[in-house]
C-alpha cells in the first residue's frame, strides 16, 4: 500500500499500547527484510535511515525505493529521517516525499531548539510530514552523531513546553537509555516517561532499543513510549549473516544466493522485536 503517514502509524500505537518497531537499514536488501518482517508478523513499521546513509544514497533514491517497496506489501509502512541536526538534509527529505523527520538540535541551548524545530515543524507539516523532537543528547554515539556523555536532562517543565510550543508528533526524551551495545544493566527512568505522558499525550520514542530486556520494553511502551528505535542490532546481525555464510562456503560465489540468507536473518530479528513490541497482528 502506498506509505501511511508517522502521525497515523503512532495515533494507533499510542491508543492501544504497543511498540512500532523502528529499523535503521542501510540499503535496499535491509528495507527490504525490515519490511518482509512486518508482512510475516502483520504489523506497522517504521523504516528509519541515519543521516550517515542518506548521505551516501540521496534522499529521493531511499524515497523512490521505499516507495515502490511499501507499495508492494499490505501493511502501514512510513519512512523516518533519524537523528539529523542538518536542516538542509531535514528539507531535502521533506521534499522529495519522507514520512517523517528527527530534526536532533540537542546540541543547542533550549532556546535556539525551540525555535528551529518550530520552523522545521512548520516546513514538515506544509509537506505533511511528521517531525519527531529531541531536546536532550541520547547518550552514545551512532553513525558519528552524538557523544558519550548524555546531555543534562530538562526540567518537565521545560520539557512540556517544548512539547506544546513545537507542535512536534513525537518527543524523544533522555530516559536512562542509550545508542550501541549497553555495558551494564542501563536504569531506565520510567517515571519520567508517564510524567511526560500524562501531562501531554505525545508518543515517546526509545532511542537505544538495543540490549533492552523484553520487560523494559513492556514498561516503556505501556506508558507511553511507543516508538522504538533499534539500529544497533540490525548491524550486527547483518555483518555476522555475511560472515557466517562466506565463512561456511568459501567456494560459493552466487551473490544472490548470499544476499538471500542475509535478509532472511534480518528479518527473523526483526521479525522477533516486532511480536516483542506488540504490534503482530495490528496491521488492519
Ligand atoms: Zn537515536
């Protein structure tokens, strides 16, 4: 079916309580699985691609490719810009048709954030794009954007304010979670999740998906916090497919035979965290 709009996509998480996974794919046969395992397990999804890959591949072609690609499968599928401080990329996504951008200003001060997610929201919603909005850095670093060290958190009212005078369709918080592979048992601030929520019901997004305990997940998304990120582990199963199946068959050399197995795996991980989140069976 042609793409369905991020404010639809998360409209119905947030009603009804459960996670729209968010995969971060890196080309056609990534997309491609993302969205074969929503076709497996019936749910809406979320296609999301770093500013990193987009560099490489232009916006129109991941546009043109998503395009075509959601138009052959019958599930609600939107296209995400991840974590993107550039607002000339912000625009050229907008233009040539993205569901929905992540403007990432947490480098700024609260003022200057605000006021450039508004513009950005006013640019993305003449479009009908969505824009989801970041005030705090997610602590660690992917795709070269980020730090390690997680920017301080805002007040909640601060962080309303934000909210309410952007206009923003989502709201990604700093709760205690962050990008790559955790090193320890991470302390999720959940309490900060339903503050936020119950004072203005936005749908929050779990950056950091990866390393999080079903349990976490559970908790995350029962209040509230419905669209869940995971970029980390789609890298490393992709890279371990390759390398286990060149390493089995050193004498192999049919490139589809490979590129086959891998989309396989990476739909069956995929497929795994989206009966995880919820969202099997609520592709209508
Ligand atoms: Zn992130």
């Amino acid at each position: 079916m042609p793409s369905v709009p991020m404010q639809v996509i998360l409209k119905d998480a947030f009603e009804k309580r459960y996670g729209v996974g968010a995969f971060n794919i890196v080309n056609d046969l990534t997309m491609d699985a993302v969205l074969a395992a929503a076709v497996e397990t019936r749910s809406p999804v979320i296609v999301q691609v770093s500013l990193k890959t987009v560099k490489q591949m232009g916006a129109r072609l991941l546009a043109l490719m998503f395009e075509e690609m959601a138009r052959r499968v019958q599930v609600p599928a939107a296209l995400h810009l991840d974590h993107c401080p550039d607002r000339q990329v912000i625009q050229d996504c907008v233009e040539a048709g993205w569901s929905s951008v992540l403007f990432d200003a947490s480098k700024l001060t609260f003022e200057d954030n605000l006021a450039q997610t508004k513009e950005v929201v006013a640019l993305a919603h003449r479009h009908g794009v969505a824009v989801e909005g970041e005030l705090e850095a997610i602590k660690g670093v992917e795709d070269g954007i980020g730090s390690e060290n997680g920017g301080a958190v805002v007040a909640l009212d601060k962080a309303l304010q934000f909210v309410r005078e952007t206009g923003i369709d989502s709201f990604a918080p700093a709760i205690g979670t962050a990008h790559g592979v955790y090193k320890g048992t991470p302390k999720i601030n959940f309490e900060r999740v339903s503050e936020i929520v119950e004072a203005e019901p936005v749908p929050l997004v779990i950056h950091g998906g990866t390393g999080l305990s079903d349990e976490v997940f559970h908790e995350l998304i029962r209040r509230g916090a419905v669209k869940t990120n995971i970029s980390t582990q789609l890298k490393i199963t992709m890279a371990d497919s390759f390398r286990a199946y060149l390493n089995e068959r050193p004498k192999e050399y049919d490139p589809l035979k490979l590129l086959n197995a891998v989309k396989k795996d990476v739909q069956a991980m995929a497929a795994g965290y989206m009966r995880v989140f919820g969202s099997a069976g609520r592709a209508s």
